[in-house]
C-alpha cells in the first residue's frame, strides 16, 4: 500500500479473519471505559474481553474497520491525533463511528514524541488535544495513548493533570491496573502477522 511503516496496517482481509477468529474463541469486544468501570467500580463485564484500538485515525478505520466490527455487534476505540482529523479522516466520519458507538480518545494534537517537547508544547498536546476533542465530538474523552509509545515521568505527570482515567503504552503485554493506569499495555498486531500470527499471540498471552 506505499505506507511508510507497513507493519503497522493490517490488510483487510486478515483484520475480518481476526476478529472471526476472536468471536470463534469467545471474545467480546469492550471498550477501554468499560475495562476502566471493571477494574475500579467492579461493573461487569463480557466473557474474555478484548479491547480494539486504533491509533491515529485513518480513513480505513470507518470504511473497513467500522463495518467488519459492527457485524458482529462490535466497537472499536479510536485514539485521534487531531491532525489526522483533516488528513485522512474527515470529521464526518469519525462523527459517525461516535454515533456507531466507538469510544473516542486522544492521541495528541500532532502526533509528536512527548518526551522531547518543553512544557509548554506538552500541555497543549496532552490537555489541548482534549479539550478540542471534547468542545468537538461532545465526547468525555477519558483516556490518552501516547504517540509512538513514548513517555517519561513529566508526560505521566501531564496525562494525569490534564484529567483523563487511563492512558495505553506500546508496551507488550495484557493490560491491567497493576502496570499503573496510566501505562496500561497492549498487544500490538503486527501487518505481517495475519491470522495465524495473530492467534499465536493471543494464545501466547492467554496461556
């Protein structure tokens, strides 16, 4: 597809057949607010719960992520870098994942490492890219994932000031409260890794 990091897409194709292979294993999938309420308020939730995110915002999020999840009853989350917002993925498309159900969080204003920025420039991706996102979306927009996996304690210190609950790594591993919410990991599914890759990982993790 002429991407830049190929790795991080997935094709089409394999995405249907890993969510089919999901749903054939018994997996639901959540959103990050309902694994938040889980872990803090003990609210339920579904047998072998998996969260879907997506990061950046790409038009194929809404023309093929959208459709394969909501066969199954699914939603997915979208971490939004705000820029993509114009580039890739217009306004009414992610106005219609809101509405399709999908959980809406921030992933920056420009997708910068954060550990590199001065305060200024970090409290105005971390706090500003909130609350353009909910003056925007009408979204509470609860949770942060760090562009390109990067933090330092001073980033830690503004996701937690700018008010959001939780925050995802690309640190490998199942999430859970024990890793500090603010540094949940995630499994990341690689463009190579297709069905069988796929599987392999989840039963890796589950074992």
């Amino acid at each position: 597809m002429g991407a830049s990091y190929p790795e991080l897409y997935v094709r089409a194709s394999d995405f249907a057949g890993q969510m089919r292979w999901l749903a054939t294993h018994g997996y639901h999938a959540v959103t990050l607010r309902q694994a938040y309420d889980y872990w803090r308020l003990g609210k339920r939730l579904p047998t072998h719960p998996v969260v879907i995110t997506f990061d950046d915002g790409y038009r194929s999020d809404y023309t093929v992520g959208l459709p394969i999840l909501r066969r199954r009853g699914w939603v997915g989350v979208l971490n939004l870098a705000v820029e993509h917002e114009w580039v890739d993925l217009p306004p009414r498309f992610i106005w219609r994942l809101v509405a399709a159900g999908w959980e809406l969080d921030s992933h920056t204003l420009t997708h910068v490492d954060l550990t590199g920025v001065d305060a200024e420039q970090l409290q105005k991706e971390v706090a500003g890219s909130r609350a353009f996102l909910r003056r925007q979306y009408h979204q509470p927009i609860a949770f942060f994932c760090y562009p390109a996996g990067r933090y330092d304690d001073a980033v830690v210190a503004s996701v937690r000031r700018a008010g959001y609950l939780a925050a995802t790594t690309t640190n490998y591993g199942l999430a859970s409260p024990r890793q500090g919410l603010l540094t949940l990991d995630r499994v990341r599914i690689n463009g190579s890794d297709g069905v069988a890759g796929f599987a392999s990982k989840l039963r890796a993790l589950a074992a």
